[in-house]
C-alpha cells in the first residue's frame, strides 16, 4: 500500500499569474513531493529556455512518434507547433507520491480529466479586466495588437473556468499562493492518502 | 446567487482529541463562518453544562414529537437518552455561508450521508492505541473498567474510519489543528462557493 500523487490540473488566461504562483508554491514547499510536468513540444527553444526543464524540445518526427505510440494524455498544434504531455513521466512520478501539477489550457484539461477522473483541477483568474490588460501591458514585450489578441483568447480561456474543481482569485498574490497550498494541503488529508501513508500505525491501531 | 456553507460530519473515538481540536480550531477562526451545530437529547444536563450551548436539553415527549415530525437529521438513542440534529438550525446556517461541524459518530454519519451528499466527513484518530488508553486514564475520571469499556468501543468506531472522506492523525496537536484548518480552507476554494462569492467580480470580467 503506497502513497500516490495527485495530478493537479491548473489553467489560467495568460497573465493571471500562473507561473509565478506555481514558482512561489513550489519554493515554499521545496521537496516536499511536489513537482510540475515537463511538457514536449516541436517549436524552436526560446532565449533562456533549457532541454528538459521548461520543455522537452523534440523534433516533428518525434513527437508524431510519440502521438502513434499513444504516449501522451493530451496533445495540441498551437500556430504549427505541437504541445503534448507525456503519460510516462507524469505516471512514474504519482506512484512515487508526487503531486504533479500540469500547465494546459482548457482543451488540454478536459482530455486529461477523461484520462484522469482522480485529478484536480484548478483555475486561476485575475481581479478584473483591468488588471489583466494592466499585465498584460507590463510585460512590455507585446504590441498592442498581441495584447487585444491575448484578451480575446483570455476571455474564452476563462469562460471555462466552472470546469474546474477550485478556483483561485489572484488579486493578492500572497494570498493567492496561500490558497493555493491550502488546496494541496487539504487534498493530502483525503483518506485514502493517509491510509496509505499511515498504514503501519493504522495496522497497529486497528488490530 | 448567494454562498452556501459546508456541512462537516466530524467522528472520532472517545480520547482521540475530536473536541479540543474543534475547540481550537473554532478560537483560531474566530468570526469566520464556522460553528459546531448544537444536538437535542433528552438526557439531564451535567454540571457546567448550559441549555442550547452544550445541547438543547428536551424532555422525552418534545424529542419523540420532533421525529414524528421528521425534525431530525439523524437521531439515535444511547443508554435510554436521546441525542438528535435538528434540521432546521443546520440548513439556515449552511444558507447563511457558514460552515458547520456535526459531531457525531459513524452511525449518525452515516444517516446525514445520506441525507447530505454534499457533506464532507473528516475523522480523527489516535497515534496508536497506547496514546488513546493514556488520554482515557489521564483524564481521571473513568474507572479501569470503564476505560476498558471505552477501548472497545473505539476499536468499534475507529474501525469506520475508512467511510469519511478526510482523515486526521491527531500525534502533535498543533499540526493536528493546522491540517484540520487545511480541509476547511481548501475545501472554501471550491469553484461553486468561490463563483457565489466572488460573482460580482465574475460578471464583470467575464462579460
């Protein structure tokens, strides 16, 4: 009787702050049996983007491998690239313990929660409009352009955010990452979880 | 659109902590939205004890009425007195966005299970069964065989730990309370009570 993750599901529009409340989480609980899946993807690395730690880089060929051998939960093309999650990894790291959280958009949740009825999902919106175009904008690496095109797709991003088990209202962000390990944390109580990792004491008690 | 509470259906052998957890977590969310619903019995008040605090204390033909009229949850008689949990102090609670904890064991858990499917059930349990024969003794009250009566009814009631959703290994007290406090807290980021809570800011950012 082993302890098994909990796949976490967490999407979110672009600049609702999802990346950095996952780092922040991820910080605050440093080994603590919580890691984020790497996914696999056909476009080009970015400047500063490292092989096997924000993606693995993979060619085309590869990756349609990959989707003949059923190797993934879900897969997307996004502008001629594809995007898939690999069910190896994600698998191996669960039935070690780990919580995995994985970073896809609503397309991607709804194959994995299929795959996954176990799963979590959880949804990160901002406070308003405002401060989602105000975001968007202090990245300063968009046009105007880009940031009414990443509006429009925010908007229909976040139309699905009631397909989600939790939702996290990132206007305070302490209090957002807050909420965020309260969520983990309270999931880590579920019975089965603590049977598995009291097992022994609960032998005992239980005789 | 207006948020609903949660109902807690919290057990635990006798020794294992259940009420000076509640009573700690209840000092540490003073104010927020959280209360411990107050049974009806029928059995005479013990000294300290105070009417509609501790219990509502009612006589026989009161309690018998309030089951003819399907007033209770669940009831059940114990020693020829009668405990019950009224319905009705429960539901407005819950209508008013207030958490409430049941206490109560797998038997009457059972009942409001049933009745209740939205509830959660949380049960606590002992390190081991030298700590709970320990607490029994220290709190000096109990002969030996009553002690010994006490231990074989919580192997009874321990041995339905498995049919509550969250389960709870009150070792250290501190960390016992803290991961009680995580169930609520997490469980209040539900997608359904964050959309009634935050549904104005919703409206607005989803338009």
């Amino acid at each position: 009787m082993s302890v098994t993750g909990t796949l976490y599901i967490v999407s979110a529009p672009s600049g609702a702050g999802k990346s950095s409340l996952i780092k922040a989480l991820l910080e605050q609980t440093q080994g603590n049996a919580l890691q984020v899946s790497v996914s696999h993807t056909t476009r080009d690395p970015r400047p500063g983007e490292v092989n096997g730690q924000h993606y693995h880089f993979v060619g085309k060929a590869e990756f349609q491998q990959m989707i003949a051998q059923d190797d993934f939960f879900e897969w997307a093309e996004v502008f001629g690239n594809f995007y898939g999650t690999s069910k190896k990894a994600i698998e191996a790291s669960l039935a070690q313990g780990i919580d995995v959280f994985l970073d896809i958009d609503w397309q991607g949740a709804r194959q994995v929660k299929q795959l996954m009825p176990a799963s979590k999902g959880i949804f990160i919106l901002p406070p308003s409009r405002e401060a989602l175009e105000q975001r968007l904008q202090n990245r300063g690496q968009d046009s105007d352009d880009v940031i009414a095109k990443r509006m429009a797709e925010a908007q229909s991003e976040m139309s699905h955010y009631n397909e989600y088990d939790f939702l996290i209202i990132n206007d305070d962000f302490e209090q957002a990452v807050a909420e965020f390990g309260a969520i983990i944390q309270g999931q880590r109580l579920n019975t089965e979880r603590q049977s598995a990792l009291h097992h022994v004491s609960l032998a005992q008690l239980l005789a």
